[in-house]
C-alpha cells in the first residue's frame, strides 16, 4: 500500500516553513532583553517604530508572548530530533521568556493584553490610544488564557517546576471564570462586572481554552483535562446549528466565525481519546467540512458568513484559518479516513502557500481580500510567533507522520 506522496511532501513543506519562521524570529533583536519581537508589518516588512501608536515596540502584547512561549516551547520539543541547534535556541529564548512572564503573572495574578515600556498594564482603545489598565476583581480575558498555557508548556520542557503548582492553580481559576460567567472578552475596554453581563454569549473562550487539553495531556497534567468534555458539550448544545452544520457565534443569532469553528474542531480532536464516541467525531468533522464549504471565499476563508443564507458578512481572509484548517482536517482525516477531509487539508494547503506565505521571509500575509493582501489586524499587530501556523502544521506534521508509517508497516 502506498502512502499519499502529498503527506510526505506536505511534511517536508511544514517542517520547513516552521524553522523558517523561527529562526527569522530569534534572529531579530528581542524587546526590553526577553519578549519575542514579531513587530513588522505584515505587507510592507517594515519594522514597526516608536512613531507607530498601539503597533509600536513601546506596547507589549501578552496575547503574543504566551502564544510565543508556547510555540517554543512546543517546537523545540519537535526539533530534538530535527535539528539539535535550532532547539537549543528556542530552549534559549524560552528560558528568557518564562522568566518575564512568570515574574508578570505572580505580580499580578493575571497577564494582560498590552504593557507599556515600563510593564505596567494598558490597553489600546478603539482609537488605537493607548488607555492605563485598571485590573478588575475577578475578571479573567484571553490574555490569561495565551499566558497561562505558555508558561505550562515551558514548565515541562524547561524543567522548571518550582512554579509549576502556581501555574496549574491559575490554568484553572480561568477555566472556573468561564464557566462562572467572569470572562471578558473585548480587551479593548477596561475590564469590569458591567462588560462581562452585557457581552454576547460567544464560544469563543470555551474554543481558545479547550486547547488546553490537548497541552495538558502533552505535559503529564491530564488531570486538570476534564473541562474540555464539559465545553465540547456546552458548544455543540448551545451553538451548532443542525441545518448548516456551522457553529454559531452566538446561540439563536446568524452570524457564524468559520474560523473559530474549524479552531474548535481542532482542539477537540486533539484533546479525545483515539477510542472517543464515533458519532461526536463525526460531528466535529461535518462541523469542519461544512465550515471550510461555508466559508472558504477566494484568496482563503472570509471572517464571518450567515449561518441562515450562506452570504458572506465579512469578506476580510485572515491567515489563520487556513493552517487551523490544516490542522483540523488532518486530525479527521486521521481518525476517519474521509477523502472528502483529506480534499479539505489538501485545499487549505494549497490556498495558504500559493497565497499567504511569502517563502521569504518565513512569513504570511495577515489579511488577503479579493485583490490581494491588505493592511488588516486580525488581533494584535505583532506577526504570528508560530502558534497559529507553526503549531498547526506541527500537528499535521505529525499526522503525516502516523499515516506513513502506519502504510509501510501494512504493505
């Protein structure tokens, strides 16, 4: 039985890509001596200067150092074997990182979404101003979730288990503030009890956190894991709609994230076990078909459809839907052996290097729309520190992987 040449040549184009785009990033100067310095625009490669506003190197993004301890943390686990020098380095860079933001989280018993040069906390308005930040009692946003699984991840492969308990500890007062209905998710505003009650019942927190568990399990802690079987449950009641198959951001209201939905199927798969409930993975996998179907729209997959007609609501394409379907379709694909899931994998390849990735340097263009790449943030402006893409083709890679040597050990 022969495996198919694209999961061999898909593998050697991920492994690639991946130590491109890492070794661009340690090769940059990093801010204040330890944050990774991602800050260049995305369609121009200008680097970001003092005169850029909330762009600038004088703002920090908690979201982007936790995703960027993370991606690490991870990949250097992954490059051991690959290449011993590039992991020694992102061991290098990790150790420097972990330090700040585990100093950061025991000051303030949070991470926060933007620091000003001097660390302390601030927020950019919807003006782009930047706004001093007043923490709110109890509050929790997405910047606690980046950091806290950053931290995790650099615990286990660092080695650095002094704080490890204190990072379990905060991992999971996270999950209790989603469920207990205190997590903010606009952090362009101060946080408060107010914006929490009168925010929209979006899955979003459920689907950024059920990542977690698959890290969890990945770092000896599978035990703090079982929350995701309560939100893969909570979402798929509350939020699928069963005509369209898509995931709804919003319980009774049209508007649909596809991305978001591919995300959450991703997760999901990574957390279960291989014997999980046939029918829940069949269900994940009609979510990502029929989201990539829904939502792909030219240069990639547009920001927000109708759940009702199908219409596109937002045409903007981010890169990053594109390597979580990768990733998502992979996991299918491995699971079910669905060609209609290995078509959608080779799709989201196709689209993302033959349009996104510039090859040189290892990176990809944030937004595309109809006529080409536009100067859109999707989140922050600091570029992508290989979690979105890099630890989503990490996952295929290892995918390929199974599948190949599963074909050479029956043939």
């Amino acid at each position: 039985m022969t495996p198919d040449p694209f999961l061999r040549d898909a593998r050697r184009t991920y492994a690639d890509a991946n130590a491109g785009t890492l070794r661009w990033m340690l090769a940059r100067p990093p801010l204040g001596g330890s944050f990774l310095n991602t800050k260049v625009h995305s369609v121009t490669l200008a680097d970001y200067t003092s005169a850029d506003g909330s762009r600038s190197p004088d703002c920090t993004y908690g979201w982007i150092q936790g995703r960027g301890l993370e991606s690490l943390a991870t990949h250097a686990n992954f490059f051991d074997a690959e290449d011993a020098a590039l992991a020694a380095s992102l061991d290098a860079a990790a150790g420097k990182l972990h330090t700040v933001l585990d100093q950061l989280q025991a000051r303030d018993g949070h991470a926060y979404f933007c620091y000003d040069r001097n660390l302390a906390t601030v927020y950019p308005d919807a003006s782009g101003a930047i706004q001093p930040h007043h923490p709110a009692p109890g509050i929790y946003s997405y910047a606690d979730i980046f950091v806290a699984k950053g931290l995790l991840a650099a615990d286990h492969r660092l080695g650095r288990t002094e704080h490890q308990q204190r990072h379990l500890d905060f991992f999971d007062t996270v999950v209790a503030a989603i469920e207990d209905s205190r997590f903010q998710i606009n952090e362009r505003v101060p946080l408060s009890h107010a914006e929490v009650a009168r925010q929209p019942d979006d899955f979003g927190p459920r689907m950024i956190l059920l990542a977690g568990g698959g890290l969890l399990r990945r770092t000896g802690h599978a035990d703090h894991a079982a929350y995701c079987d309560r939100f893969i449950a909570h979402v798929l009641e509350r939020h699928l709609d069963a005509r369209s198959g898509l995931l709804r951001n919003v319980p009774g209201l049209d508007p649909c994230n596809v991305g978001h939905g591919i995300e959450f199927v991703g997760f999901a798969l990574d957390h279960l076990p291989q014997d999980a409930d046939a029918a829940l993975v069949r269900t994940l996998e009609n979510i990502l078909i029929a989201s990539f179907r829904a939502g792909y729209a030219g240069p990639g997959i547009a920001l927000s459809i109708s759940a009702d007609t199908g219409q596109v609501l937002n045409p903007l394409c981010p890169w990053w839907s594109l390597p979580e379907t990768i990733r998502s379709a992979a996991l299918c694909y491995a699971r079910t052996g669905n060609p209609e899931a290995l078509a959608v994998w080779k799709e989201a390849h196709g689209a993302f290097f033959t349009r996104y990735w510039r090859g040189e340097p290892a990176l990809a263009y944030q937004t595309m729309n109809q006529d080409g790449p536009i100067d859109f943030v999707p989140a922050t402006p600091d570029l992508d520190p290989g979690y979105h893409t890099g630890l989503s083709l990490l996952a295929a890679i290892e995918v390929a992987d199974a599948l190949v040597a599963n074909d050479k050990i029956r043939s």
